[in-house]
C-alpha cells in the first residue's frame, strides 16, 4: 500500500502502514465509539483562527488568497474532528470490511466494483474506501485532512488491503493523470469549497468517457433553513443568492460546527455538471425523515426540509457547448 503526499516542488511516495498505526488505529475506534453522545471541540478550541474571523477576513483577499485560506481553516477543522472522533469520521468495522456489499449501494454502478478504478473524492476516514476495497475495487482517495487520510491507511493497513491516499483539495486533481478512473464516489464535501465549477471539471478530466460520477450534496434549501422550528416551523433564514460562506451555527446535526461552508444553486449543481462534459442520468433524495420524529430532531426537519441529493451522472465525450438560438 502506498500513499502520496503532494508538496510544492514534488512528490513523495511513502511505504505502507506499520504495526504501530494499526494500534492507534484500535484506541481511536475504541474512543470513537465511546463518544456517540460525547462533546467535540468547539470551533476555534483547537484552531488558529475561529471561523467568524476567518469569514471577515476574506472580502479583502484575492480569489486565490481566500481560497486558500478557506482550505487551510477546513483542513483544521477536519483534523480536530478526526482527533476527537466525531461520527462523520469513524471508520468501517470489522463486520463491515468482512461483508462490504451489506454496506454498499451499488445500485447504480453496472457490474458491481470488482476491478474497476475508484476514486473516493473528499472521501477520507476509513470508511468508503476501505470498503471498495475490500470489495475488490482499485482504490485511490483524495482528501484535504491528513488525520482522515491516515484512518484510510490504517484500517486498510489493519485488513491487509491495498489503496493509494493522497493529500490535495477537490478541485486540484493535478497530479492525477487524465482518463484514469472508472468511476469517481464523492460523499457530501462539495459545501467546503466556494465553487464547484472546478470540481466538476476536475473530475471530468480524470474520468474516462463513459465513466460515473456519482456524488451527493447538500440541498440548498437544508443550508437556507433554521436549525430549529419556531412558531411557525422551519423558516427560510439565508437568501439563495447568498455569497461567501454560510454564517456560522451551532448544534445544527446539519452542518459541521467550525468549518467554513458554501450554499451552491441548482443551476450550479445540475447546469455544473452538464457544463463540464456530464449527462444526467439520475437524481435521489435519500431519506432521512420519520413521521414518528421527535420535535426538532435531524429526522424531524428532514419531514420538511430534504438535506441531501445524490446524483449519478455520466462523462461524455466533451464538456456541453452552448447552442444559439435567434435573438440570443
């Protein structure tokens, strides 16, 4: 198993996993799994720079410069998370990794994993990969944390599993070669980054033609909605043309206290995809609501409030050219 960490100036390929790490690995499940009702760190607990600050910083940056800054808060962000345990970044059990189809919807990809080149993007946790792995997969993942990337090697390390880590953003796959991929899986991440023109474009490049993208997203009305119902319900807090990142918010089981977050359109998601080269093929709203939910709980608001979409959509041979029409 090897992992790359891209640096400027260069790469460096490191050798597998030791022993020592799949013993860490064992004490953080053990103290992920003793904190399912624990307390993680608040933001700005751990971090240089709390989010509010960050946020007021940034009107005075360039692009580039603002970019980069929000990476490097949510690269700590997800660092801390990891370190404390938080739900999002327990990795599979032993049960999952000895049955990964009980675990895995692969409904929509034809012909199962076996063989097939993966990429889990901003996938990192020891969680996904692992899991397409073990399912036969030949698995790289990319993601921003390099406390997420080392659970990836650790559990896979731990079952004897080959995968290929790499430290870099979403939308800069530059060290990934063009048409390398079968299929491309990326959890809800896309809210990280101010704009997901990039990513779209990024992972149409390194897929080949024919190949699946399939991602899920946070819906934009979840990011526009209160945490909790007032009076008259769930109400529509941030407008939809919001730009910069979402205030910041508090026991909210929908976002993730301390990270900086963007609310990206419909045209965005859907007519992103379409532009970079990308058919869709099909659109699910996985379901998290319950009639029985208690009063402002997660499956509560989601009776009204759907969080996520997942889409699967295919590379085409070329990004969508636009088409005139008269008067256009």
């Amino acid at each position: 198993m090897q992992w790359l960490h891209r640096r400027q100036g260069g790469s460096e390929l490191s050798p597998h996993g030791t022993m020592a790490e799949s013993d860490h690995f064992q004490r953080s499940r053990r103290r992920s799994e003793g904190m399912s009702n624990g307390v993680f760190p608040a933001e700005g607990e751990h971090a240089a720079v709390p989010c509010a600050d960050v946020a007021n910083r940034m009107p005075g940056l360039s692009d580039a410069a603002s970019h980069a800054v929000v990476l490097e808060h949510n690269r700590r962000r997800w660092d801390e998370l990891a370190a404390c345990g938080h739900p999002l970044t327990r990795p599979a059990t032993n049960e999952q990794v000895h049955d990964p189809l009980a675990s895995l919807d692969l409904s929509w990809i034809d012909g199962g994993v076996s063989g097939k080149r993966i990429l889990c993007l901003a996938g990192g946790g020891g969680r996904q990969s692992v899991l397409y792995a073990a399912a036969g997969a030949e698995v790289t993942v990319v993601d921003l944390s390099p406390a997420m990337l080392a659970l990836d090697r650790q559990v896979a390390a731990w079952h004897g599993l080959n995968l290929r880590t790499i430290l870099a953003s979403m939308n800069d796959l530059s060290m990934l070669g063009p048409e390398c991929f079968d299929v491309v899986l990326q959890p809800v991440s896309t809210c990280y980054v101010p704009d997901v023109k990039a990513v779209f474009e990024q992972v149409a490049r390194v897929l080949v033609p024919g190949g699946l993208y399939i991602s899920q997203h946070k819906q934009p009305v979840s990011l526009q909605a209160s945490v909790s119902p007032g009076p008259e319900g769930y109400v529509l807090q941030v407008p939809y043309y919001h730009s910069g990142p979402l205030p910041p918010v508090r026991d909210s089981p929908h976002r993730e206290h301390g990270t900086l977050e963007y609310l990206h359109r419909w045209e965005q998601l859907l007519g992103g995809l379409c532009r970079a080269g990308f058919v869709i093929e099909d659109v699910a709203e996985p379901l998290h609501a319950r009639a029985d939910a208690s009063w402002g709980s997660f499956a509560h608001r989601s009776l009204y409030v759907a969080p996520y979409v997942r889409i699967k959509a295919r590379r085409t041979g070329s990004p969508a050219k636009r088409v005139w029409v008269p008067g256009s």
